[in-house]
C-alpha cells in the first residue's frame, strides 16, 4: 500500500525538490506551507510519516509538533522527522523532547533522509504489528482464562519488544552524535552487546568504498590471535549474497543457502551466530557479527528484525563519520603537494611540545626553504614553480620517518616536526634531505644560480634552544637565516651565538 508523507516546509523550491523526490521512491506526498495548515491536514486523516520543518511562519515546528503528539496514542503512531538548517544542538533536542522521532539537518543527503524515512516506517509498522498482537492477547485473556498464564507470557513479550523498540529510538541518537569512527565502532560493539546480550562481537569494515576487502575495525569478546588472520574479500559469495538481500541472518541458515564460502566459514569457526550487512549506498561496506548468547538462548525472529534497524541506523552512523573524517583530512592537506599544510602543522607541534614537557622526550624542528625560488618563477613561470614544490614534497615524505611530520610551512618554506629526536639526529636528517634533495634533478633547474634547485635548513631543539612552542620556532627560522645568510644550500642548527649574530638574508624574499 502507497506510504503517505505530509512534507511541512514554507520554502517553495525545497518542497518541490522533497515532493519530486518522494514521488519518485513511491510516496504519496501531502504540503503544508505552514504550521496550522499541517495540523488541520493531520486531524482530517493521519499521515504514515510526518516531515517538519523548525523554522515556519507563524506557529513553529516545534509548537506544531507538540499540538500533533498530544493526538498520537499507540493504536494511531505516526513518527515525526525533523527538517532543520538549524545546526544548534538546543533546536534538534527541544524537537524531540517534545515528541519528534528523528532530525536531519540541512543540506543532507537524499540517500540519507531515504535511510531515515525507512528506518522510522518500520518502525511504524513493527509498532503497529505489536499493538494489534498484543490487543488481541488481551481479548483473549479475557475471553479464556484457562489460558492466562500463556497469554500473560506473551503479552511481557511484547512490551520487551516495545521497551527494545524505545531503546532503538535512543540509540539512534547516540551514535548520531559520535563522528570519530574508531570511537563509533566501539560504541555501536557496546550497544549490541548489551541489546542482544551476546558473549561477543566484532565489527568488519572496507576503510574506503574502492577498497575490495573487509577488515577488523573492533572486536569484544574474541581473543586477539583467533582474528589475526580474518579478513574477508567483496568478491566472496557471502558479500554477493548480502548485496542482493540485505537483510541479517543466522550463519546455520546462511550455510544452507551459500556454498564455497571461505568467509562464511571462518565465520563459523569463531562460533558466530548471527551476521549482519552493514549497506551503504546499495553495497555491503560492512559486517556485524554476533556470537552466542549470554543465556543460550537462540536469536528469535524479532531480534532479527530489530538487528535489521540497527544495521540501518549504525550505516548512517558511519556513513556520517566517514563523510566527517573526509572532510577533516582535506582541512589539513595542502592541496597541491598533498602535505600537511600549516594548520596541521601547528596543532601537532604544539601537542609534540606539551609531551616533551610531560614525558622529557626531546623534540626538535626543521624549517627549509627553496634557494632562490623567486628566480625559478619569474624566469619558468608558476606551474614550473608549483611542480617544483610537488616534487619536493616526494622526496621529503620518502626521506623522513614514518612518525616525523612533514608540512608545508608556507609558500615555498617546509617543516618536519621530530618527534623524540636530539641535536644530532636532526643534523644527520637535514643533511640526508638536503643532499637528496641537490642530487635530484628538477626539470629547468640549469636557470638556477647555483645550476641547481637546492634548499636551506634550519632546525632547532627542546630543551636545548628553548622551553615552548614559538621560542622553538623562532630559533629555527634563525638557523634557517644564517643558512641563507652563508651561503644557502646547507644546513644549519640553532647555536647561542645565532641568537645575536642571525639577521633575514636582505637580497630576497623567500
């Protein structure tokens, strides 16, 4: 039977845009351009599913929302989503204190407020199928005392599944809420534990949609070296499986219906008993396994169904953590060589020099700049310049440690931030980046005045050149002068005497 929506919302485009949408996927869609008009539409027949906007002429979404819930009892459930621009965390949970069921901000993701709208119509008619259960236990309760007890039994059941059904509205919101992914994983491993009161669980995800294997993110419960060796490919015929089906199953059933399944096997070795699909965008990018229960008892049907609302809930949960870690990862790339760029390199250096006060570590800092550089880009013009930079960039990340830093400081200036290195060790780094980085040949560089592209280091030491973050910094930027001052093309590492005797090289800017 067609789902109606009744769509609240005085923007005239985004109405046209959720209608069309809706209209494509199925729906039947009712407008309401304000608050009472949603109210009056409402009391002449009950929607499947309400979308309302916070912000309305006249009556608000929230006072409209609160006027609909009042005639919303457990026979006539209707869930009420949130629309908002909104991002202040007051709006979203004033909204729902007063009976919203869920929120999306705006812009979003039309494959996201599918997900929801989804998730909150099973879970209509999951609230639907037990209300009308449990009326008819009741009536039978009456109707044949003999049968009581059974009925009694029953009826507890369901108000479990009713209780667990709540519970899932509450998790939503907390996962929500979580967008570091590790923290998440943990999280959702946590929740399902004690929602199914399983012995244990593990969380299997592709870090990257192209990435063709699914790996362990987190587990609880398995001992470590029974999943060293677990890793499941998208090519194995459990993922086609979950691909078409998309649904949670019990592994003795999914033995039944799949064959030559490595996957599927050692699944089965490690004693799990349920696997669910995590979807996201029409393939499977994740699995939640479970294994037995604390109880023994069997996963039933209806934790099946409500595993199936979870996996949908925890897909948008780490769709939304993926898309956050995405867009952090961008805020501190230098986009054209692909290095950190200056914001990250000021966040890590001020963590480095807290530890190294903590831990007395040691830390030291190497600042470098392209010798004249401003000749290579009057003379070759910018794109030869900028691939100069990239191809820098390359030999940095190849020379370094994997634990060093490196960024671009800005312009043609980098940074390597060494984390637990001396005096000493940044000297024989600086020179092995400096003659790497004389021996490489650079297109055009016959121009240079030295007939090769070259830089200039400059480094500096907690605790021997200083005590915190910008004494550190200046110091280096003065070995960094005095090198340029000398001669360029070398490397130079902060000494007493620099502090008085180093001025900027005053024939260029670079």
């Amino acid at each position: 039977m067609e789902k109606t929506i009744l769509i609240v919302e005085d923007h005239h485009d985004m109405m046209s845009i959720l209608q069309k949408y809706l209209g494509e996927h199925h729906y039947k869609t009712i407008p309401a351009e304000n608050a009472e008009e949603a109210i009056q539409i409402y009391q002449n027949g009950h929607p499947d599913l309400v979308l309302m906007d916070l912000m309305l002429p006249g009556m608000s979404g929230i006072e409209a929302i609160k006027k609909i819930k009042k005639n919303i009892s457990p026979k006539n459930y209707v869930p009420i989503i949130i629309i908002t621009a909104k991002n202040e965390v007051s709006d979203i949970v004033t909204g729902l204190e007063v009976g919203a069921d869920d929120y999306v901000v705006k812009p979003f993701h039309f494959d996201e407020l599918m997900a929801r709208i989804n998730t909150a119509l099973r879970l209509k008619e999951l609230n639907e199928k037990l209300v009308q259960q449990s009326e008819e236990l009741e009536k039978a309760n009456t109707q044949i005392s003999e049968l009581n007890r059974n009925l009694l039994n029953k009826n507890r059941q369901l108000r479990k599944n009713i209780y667990n059904l709540h519970g899932l509205f509450e998790i939503s919101i907390e996962l929500n809420s979580i967008l570091d992914l590790h923290r998440l994983v943990n999280s959702i491993l946590l929740t399902i534990v004690g929602q199914f009161s399983s012995n244990s669980a593990l969380f299997l995800l592709a870090s990257k949609p192209e990435i063709d294997r699914l790996e362990i993110i987190n587990s609880k419960g398995f001992y470590y070296d029974a999943l060293s060796d677990l890793i499941i490919e998208k090519t194995d015929p459990l993922i086609s499986y979950f691909n078409k089906k998309g649904l949670p199953d019990l592994v003795n059933r999914l033995k039944r219906k799949i064959k030559n399944s490595p996957a599927l096997n050692q699944l089965s070795a490690l004693d799990v008993r349920v696997v669910t699909p995590i979807i996201v965008k029409g393939a499977t990018e994740g699995l939640v396994c479970l294994g037995p229960r604390v109880k023994k008892q069997s996963y039933e049907k209806q934790d099946l169904e409500q595993i199936s609302i979870l996996a949908n809930i925890i897909a948008i949960s780490i769709t939304n953590a993926t898309l956050y870690r995405e867009v952090e990862q961008l805020s501190y790339t230098d986009g054209m060589t692909e290095l950190h760029n200056f914001r990250y390199f000021d966040l890590r250096l001020h963590e480095e020099v807290i530890r190294h006060k903590r831990n007395k570590t040691g830390l030291s800092l190497l600042i470098l700049d392209v010798d004249n550089f401003k000749n290579f880009n009057d003379t070759m013009g910018h794109p030869a310049g900028d691939e100069v930079l990239r191809k820098l960039a390359k030999i940095l990340r190849e020379t370094v440690r994997e634990n060093d830093i490196v960024a671009r400081y800005g312009g043609e200036e980098f940074a390597v931030i060494l984390p637990q290195v001396e005096k000493e060790g940044a000297l024989i780094l600086a020179e092995r980046i400096r003659e790497n980085i004389e021996k490489t040949y650079f297109e055009h560089e016959e121009i240079q005045p030295q007939g090769k592209v070259t830089v200039s280091i400059g480094g500096a030491n907690l605790p021997d050149d200083a005590d915190d973050y910008q004494t550190l910094v200046n110091r280096a930027d003065m070995a960094l002068y005095k090198a340029k001052n000398t001669g360029r093309n070398r490397v130079v590492i902060f000494s007493a005497e620099d502090q008085e005797t180093n001025v900027p090289p005053d024939s260029e800017t670079e």
